[in-house]
C-alpha cells in the first residue's frame, strides 16, 4: 500500500440509551442537572465527512527491504540438494541478480513481485517502483567461463540442510586447504620457474594466491554487515593463524624432530629483519588512515563517497606495491637492508 486514499463519513451513532431498552425522556421532562449534562455530548458539526490518505513510510520501507535482503542472502547460501548446487554452478546469471539466484523459489519471488508491483501501479495514484530483469551480459558469460571449473568443483560440497550444516562446513574447510595448498605449490613452482628467490616468491606470489580467499571472505562481508569488523577482523585474523599457527606448528615439529635426531635447528633470518620493518610501517599508515576516515566527512572506516573512497583503495594497493618492491630490491642487493 504505496499511496491509498479513502473518505471517513461521519453519522449520528446509536442511541445508548434505546440500545439497553430504556425510553428516551423527553427533554421538557429533564430536570436542569440532567440538561447541563447532556450539554456535553458529542454533537456533528457542519463538517461530517474526511479523507483519510495513508503514505508508505521510508523508514519502514527501508526495514522491510534490509529485511528481504537479508532473507534472500539466506536463500543463496542455503540449498537443499546437489541437483540445486549443480544448477547453478552451470547457469548463467547477470551479476545484479547472483544474489537473489536460487533455483524455482527465488523464480517463483520474482514473478510475485513483478505482479505486485502491477498492481500498485493500477490501483495507486502515484507511480510505483520499477522493476527490470537483467539478462547477463557478455562480462558475465566471459567470467562463468573462466569461473566454471571452480564452481562445478564446490558445487560437490554437501547441501546445508544434511547434519545440520555441518557437513558442508567441514568440507568447505578441507576443500578451501586444499586450493590454497594447490595455489600455494603452483605459484613457488612459477617463480622457481622464472628465477625469482623464494624470498620475493613468498611475498609476492605465494602470499597472493593464498589470501585471494580471504579477499572474498571480506568483500562478502563488508557489503553484508553492519559494521566493519568482520571484514577486517578476517584479515588480522588470518594473519594471526598464519604466523601464531602456522609459523608455530611447523616450527615446533622441526624442534622436536631435530630435538630427537640431536642436531640444532637454526633458522637463518635472511631479509626478514627489512620486510618486517617495511611491513609494520605500512600498517602503520593503514591504521591512521582507518582512524581518519572516522571523520563525519567519510563515516566510517569502510565504503563512503567516491573522493574518499578511491583515493583509499589506491593507496592501499600502493602501499602493497611498495612493499614488495622494496623487499625485492633488498633481496637483490639493489639497495642495502638493515
């Protein structure tokens, strides 16, 4: 109900008194107490009719909408069998519309809300909303090319309706470790292959194709959440297990391997003494910048206007740059490390 008016006509009402079967007393009869109260009732006026217009309100509008957003977030993550999941691993769909993408049901949604929206238009007075289907386009059918493997690959992952989730959580998780490790391989073998040190392969090649899942992890949730810190706190968390654990375990097996052999285990530092610097001033300067775009001007750490938002993102992708740069160039002996 976008815009709906209605006229109110206003009648003299039932007489309380004849309702409860009692005679209505004449008013020569009334006594001069009964007058002056009866002086108070409710009488119509010149003015017996009114029209009532009921407005949508934004606010609520924009509840509900957050509010179906959030219903079909849950429709794209959850499935019922790997005929669904196979489907859509192969169709094909406009990028606006992967989101809302679901089988039959988020079909049988959309015509509903195309009939609404119809009918809003001929019964309301004003214009409603438009609603148009995208049909994908030629980026789209260029992306499912090249994305189609992966998605046929994890649509074997269970439906989240068997155990309770459970079973697909876990072979996520085991599917995620093993692309990461096949990155990982094939990006030490490329830069093995092309003469690079390990060193600068680490930082470069290997630590790309390793965080790409972390990226999208972030993306998901800066355009889902309310706040930004489960699209940050991804990334610091990833860079904790990757040094506390990662580092940690395989560390603590070689000590104890060595321990047991009754040799030494010695790690040789090499460049990490300048890429540790290098990296930690960079932080640095991505921390500020966080603490700067709290200003009401930008809103947030996250998103905001274009002239803030751009000038973020290629900063951030300079200071990558830097990084790397800099460290490659130490590894090479082209400028003097610490």
């Amino acid at each position: 109900m976008r815009n709906q008016r209605f006229t109110l006509a206003l009648s003299v009402g039932a007489d309380l008194l004849r309702e409860h079967g009692v005679d209505e007393v004449p008013e020569v009869e009334l006594t001069e107490a009964q007058k002056i109260a009866l002086m108070g009732r409710p009488r119509l006026g010149d003015q017996c009719r009114c029209t009532v217009r009921i407005k949508e309100s934004k606010e609520f509008k924009n509840t509900v909408d957050k509010l179906f957003q959030k219903a079909n977030i849950s429709l794209m993550i959850g499935t019922s069998s790997w005929k669904e999941q196979f489907i859509e691993a192969i169709t094909v769909v406009a990028d606006d519309d992967k989101n809302r993408f679901h089988a039959e049901e988020t079909i049988e949604m959309e015509s509903l809300s195309l009939k609404l929206a119809k009918d809003d238009d001929e019964e309301g007075g004003e214009d409603g909303d438009e609603v148009t289907v995208r049909m994908p386009s030629c980026s789209d059918y260029v992306m499912h090319v090249f994305t189609v493997f992966w998605k046929v690959v994890f649509a074997f992952v269970p439906p989240t309706d068997y155990w309770g989730g459970w079973a697909c959580f876990v072979t996520s998780i085991l599917l995620i470790g093993v692309l990461t490790a096949f990155v990982g391989d094939l990006a030490s073998h490329f830069g093995c292959t092309i003469g690079l040190k390990d060193s600068v392969t680490a930082i470069s090649l290997v630590a790309l194709g390793t965080s790409i899942p972390d990226t999208f992890a972030s993306k998901v949730a800066a355009q889902n959440d309310k706040y930004a810190d489960s699209s940050i706190g991804n990334v610091t968390g990833s860079n904790a297990v990757n040094v506390f654990l990662g580092i940690g375990v395989a560390w603590s097996l070689a000590a104890f391997v060595h321990w047991g052999r009754g040799t030494t285990f010695r790690v040789l530092p090499g460049n990490l003494a300048f890429s540790v610097t290098i990296f930690c001033v960079c932080a640095l300067l991505c921390c500020a910048v966080l603490l700067m775009r709290r200003h009401k001007l930008v809103g947030g750490e996250l998103g905001g206007p274009w002239r803030f938002k751009l000038p973020t993102t290629i900063l951030f992708g300079g200071l990558w740059v830097f990084y790397v740069t800099m460290s490659a160039l130490e590894a090479y002996g082209v400028i003097q490390g610490f």
